[in-house]
C-alpha cells in the first residue's frame, strides 16, 4: 500500500466517480480551528464556530435533518458508547464534535493517515481535511460485505460484523455472492483510481447493492475474516480457482460466522469505557451517582479548606 492510494480513497475523491451508487452525501473543508479544536485534549468546553456551525447545520437539513459523519477516510466508530443512543446518527454539530473527540479513529485521520505505507520514506503528501456528512440510513448489519480486490479482480467477500451469526447469509450465500460479483463488474470494476482497493458494500432487502466505502488495500484496513498474508499472497484463495477453456476464471472467497458458536467480541469493545462510568454518566445507578456527588463535594471543600490554610 503506497501513500497515493491512501489519497486516492479519501470520500472526496471517489464519491464523484461512484455518486450514483452510493448513500447521498456533502462535503464541507474543515477548517484549521477546528481541526485543532479536534485534536486538543485538554478542551473540555468546545470553543464557538459560528460560520462552520451555520454551514453544518444547513447541510444536515439538506439531507434531511440527521447525518453520519466522518472525516476524509474514517468514521467515528469506535465512539459510538459515549452518544445517548449509542448511534452514530446525528443532528448537530455537537453530536459531531462528541464522537469526533472520543474516537481513535478520527484521531488516525488527522494523525497517521499514511500509516503502514510501503513508501514511508517519501515525502506525505498535503492533505485537505473535511467533513463529510451523509444522509442517515438504517443500514442492519447483516447486509454489510467488505470486498477486496486485486489487480481489479474480486477476490474475497466477508462479513462486515463478524461478532454475530446472521442465519440469512448462510441461506442466501449464492445468491449475496451473485449480486456483489455482478456490482462490482457492472459499476467499480476499472473505473476507480487503483487496481487494489477494499470495497465495502450494503446488499438491501430487494437484493439491490449500494457502494458505501473505498479503503486502502493494506494493513491499515480491517482484513475481517481474512489474513492481510493470504490476501496479498493468494495463495489460500487459490483453491477457488476454476479453469477455463481460454483464461482462467476466479470466483471470489466468500467468508461470513456459520453459527452461534463461532460469535465473536466486537473489536470496538476495547475503545469503550467502563460500566461504572456509563452508569454515572447516564444516571442508572442513583447509588453510584450520590457517592459520586457526595464525593466530588468532599474533594471541593478540601480544596476550599487548603486555599484558606494558604491565605492565612
């Protein structure tokens, strides 16, 4: 994975090749202030942005009153413990500024986009941040697929949500594996930047298939239920190979959890916060949250107490 095509999968240059396939979306510069504003840990009250607040606002109400945001190549994930709803829908730029806050992955972005290059030496390329916002759908899990492809060749499909067994996969493997082999040649195959990209992929109700990410082909992507050593070498996938008369002809891998047994943790589970804290965030545990009160009040009057011995 080079750095040019960690660019070349940034939303804001593959969402106008693909924008017919895909979830409706717009894009907004993020400006320095605010960037930094991301990135300073030690802000607790988020500063105003009057302008950039006013411009988010009426794109959120253009794609019709709630959003999923995320940045150039990631979404905030991993920070969906610390919402409400623990959903990563949103309807102002708060919500946004929440989860962008909270999230490892937002802070990769903005970081360490060229991570795991091949070419680590050369000099990154410049890098204009945005923030993207597209229109909040219910996606369900068990329709999302990541894709990998190869010289332009599909060559593996996996389940998105690895951690659950969803009994209609194994029901309609042939006919999920059929209508993302037929996507993929009919409206991505030679048409984006690179010839190794990870696609990833909603297959709705109707059968019908909506592009929804572009990632790098490279460590810095989650291979899921694939090795990043097989995929690249393919050599475990070439079992799945059949010769033609004239060329040879391969059908992709096609991966998904077989049975309860096989349910896994979420990897997000190791971004989130301990129970004690959620329940005195959320108020579920009075016990808890009383002790806490009584506590954070013994803490200030031994701080008043101190502040009086130093002025006498």
């Amino acid at each position: 994975m080079k750095k040019e095509q960690v660019v070349n999968c940034q939303f804001s240059v593959w969402y106008p090749i693909f924008k017919k396939h895909t979830i409706k979306s717009l894009i907004l510069p993020l400006p320095q202030n605010v960037i930094d504003y991301l990135l300073d840990d030690g802000t607790l009250v988020a500063p105003e942005f009057p302008e950039f607040n006013s411009k988010v606002l009426e794109a959120i109400n253009t794609l019709g009153g709630c959003v999923f945001p995320k940045l150039n190549w990631s979404a905030p994930r991993d920070a969906n413990w610390i919402a409400l709803n623990s959903s990563l829908q949103c309807q102002s730029l708060s919500d946004i500024f929440l989860l962008f806050k909270s999230s490892d992955f937002i802070t990769h972005d903005l970081t360490q986009p060229f991570l795991h290059s091949s070419d680590e030496d050369s000099p990154n390329p410049a890098i204009n941040y945005e923030l993207v916002l597209r229109k909040w759908s219910e996606l369900l899990p068990g329709g999302e697929f990541r894709c990998f492809i190869k010289e332009n060749k599909l060559i593996g499909i996996s389940q998105r949500d690895y951690t659950q067994y969803y009994h209609h996969i194994s029901k309609q493997e042939a006919q999920i594996c059929h209508s993302i082999q037929e996507f993929f040649s009919q409206h991505v195959q030679y048409q984006f930047l690179d010839e190794d990209f990870v696609l990833d992929v909603y297959r709705d109700s109707w059968g019908k298939v909506w592009l929804i990410d572009l990632n790098p082909f490279g460590e810095v992507t989650d291979s899921l239920l694939f090795t990043w050593e097989e995929l690249t070498s393919g050599n475990s996938l070439s079992a799945n190979q059949e010769e033609g008369d004239t060329a040879q002809q391969v059908s992709p891998v096609f991966r998904y959890t077989t049975s309860d047994v096989t349910v896994q943790p979420s990897p997000c589970l190791s971004y989130r916060i301990p129970r004690d804290f959620v329940d005195l965030s959320t108020g579920e545990d009075a016990y808890k949250l009383i002790d806490f009160l009584k506590l954070k009040r013994q803490q200030e009057d031994s701080e008043e107490e101190v502040e009086e011995e130093v002025r006498q």
